[in-house]
C-alpha cells in the first residue's frame, strides 16, 4: 500500500460544509446525505438551510471574516468542502477579494489550525490564474486563493475548477445572473454536455467528485473539468 494510500485510510468521514445554500453546496450536501461513508456534515452558514436529516448539523454564523467565536464547534472533522463564493460581476475588486480571499482563508486558517488531518476542497473556477499576475480580476484572485490554501498545512488540499455546471433535483443557483442564464439555456444544457465534454459538468458529478477526493484524495492538487469528471 503506498504513502498516499496510507494517508487516506478511513471507513467514514466527518465533513464541515460551507456555502451549503448555494448551487454547488446544495448538490454537495445532497451527496454527503446519501453516502453511507459520510458520518456526519455540519454547515457553517448566515441562515439555516431548513434541512433535516440525522447526518446534519448547522452552525449560524455572522461574521466570516472571523471565525473565534464559534473555534469549538470547528474541530475534530476530516474534510472541509468549502462551496462558498460569489461571481464577481459588478463588484469591485477589493470587495471581491474581501469575500473570495478573506472569507476562505480566514475560515481555512482556523480549519488547518484546529484539524491538521484534514482535506481541505476548494471550489474555484476554469481560468483561475495560478500566476496571479494576469489582467482578469476574478482569476487573479482565485488563483491568489487557491496558492495561499495550497500553503496551508492540512493533510491534503484540492483546487476543483469547474467551468459550465448543470444543476440537477432542482437545485437553484442563489445569484441572479446564474439563475437567468441557466433558464435560458437549460433546453440546450444536455447537448452542451454532449458536444462540449471538457467544460461541463453535473451538480452530482461535482458533489461525488468532491466527496472522492475528500475520502480518497486525488491524483492531482488542481482538477480542471476532465479531471473532476474522471473522478
Ligand atoms: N455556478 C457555476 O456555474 C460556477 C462555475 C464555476 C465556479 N463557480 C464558483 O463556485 C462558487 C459557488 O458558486 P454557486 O453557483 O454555488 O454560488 P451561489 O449559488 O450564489 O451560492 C453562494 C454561496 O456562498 C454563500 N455566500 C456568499 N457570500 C457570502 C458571504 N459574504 N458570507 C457568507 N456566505 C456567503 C451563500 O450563502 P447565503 O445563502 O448566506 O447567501 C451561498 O451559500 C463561486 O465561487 C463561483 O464563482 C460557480
């Protein structure tokens, strides 16, 4: 059995989910509630999801640029899958970064200093600059992002970047402009996925893949959309 193998022996996983009201989060909760390998997810979020299951717990939170005040409840999981972020259209770029650096890294800070044995799975984006020097805002600070999670000390941390994502068992996107794109192109979504196998993937296959990863681990540390779908 190699290193790596070693390193992810485990039968059932404790999860810490941010972002679970969202698009992604709702599909990834959904895999997390139905996989017998998933213990247990708690769901650190501004408002209740008003779901119920055995497996779910929530935590309310206000202020997510600092997570102190809730440090007890954020210990003792095995992976975080952390689906919070907003698009940056229309929003500046220190308002942008505010959310999309600050929130994750304040929250990924006290995660890898409170769970050393934990994998960390981030959601970024296809055309995250990884060299955080190009003229695209949002990709620079991704890529900002996913560098600085890469340097945390966690178990394992994972860069998922999906590109066009079809939303399944009626999961909604909460940002307007993803709603509204998506309902006018939902009649040509399926044969978006048939002709353009490289840029699209499920809410289901996302949530899995993510869950794979998270029990796993996965052969790459950024997973670009053939990557994700081949998981
Ligand atoms: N949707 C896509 O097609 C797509 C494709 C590639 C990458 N992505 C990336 O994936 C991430 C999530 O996308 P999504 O489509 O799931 O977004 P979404 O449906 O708009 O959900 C955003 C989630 O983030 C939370 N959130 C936003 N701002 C917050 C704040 N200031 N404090 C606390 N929570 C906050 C929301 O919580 P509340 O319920 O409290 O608002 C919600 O749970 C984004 O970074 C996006 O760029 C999305």
């Amino acid at each position: 059995m190699s290193h790596e193998d070693q390193k992810f022996q485990m039968t059932q996983i404790k999860a810490i989910l941010f972002g679970a009201s969202g698009m992604i989060g709702q599909g990834v909760l959904r895999e997390c509630l139905l996989d017998p390998e998933v213990a247990s997810v708690l769901c650190v979020a501004r408002s209740s999801t008003a779901q119920h299951d055995p497996k779910l717990r929530e935590v309310v939170h206000k202020d997510f640029l600092d997570f102190s005040p809730i440090e007890k409840e954020l210990g003792g999981f095995d992976a975080c899958i952390f689906c919070l972020g907003v698009s940056s259209v229309g929003m500046s770029e220190e308002d942008y970064r505010r959310i999309t650096y600050g929130i994750t890294l304040a929250a990924a800070e006290t995660l890898a200093k409170l769970n050393p044995q934990m994998t960390f799975i981030y959601i970024s984006g296809a055309g995250t600059d990884s060299t955080e020097q190009g003229r695209t805002m949002w990709a620079r600070v991704k890529g900002q992002t996913e560098n600085a999670l890469l340097r945390l000390p966690f178990k394992a941390a994972y860069m998922f970047r999906p590109a066009l994502i079809i939303p399944l068992h009626g999961i909604k996107s909460k940002t307007f402009a993803y709603r509204i794109s998506y309902a006018v192109l939902r009649p040509l979504l399926p044969l978006m996925k048939i002709l353009f196998p490289r840029y699209v993937t499920t809410t289901e296959q996302l949530g899995r893949a993510m869950l794979i990863a998270a029990k796993r681990g996965a052969p790459k540390r950024v997973l670009e959309v053939p990557d994700i779908n081949s998981l």
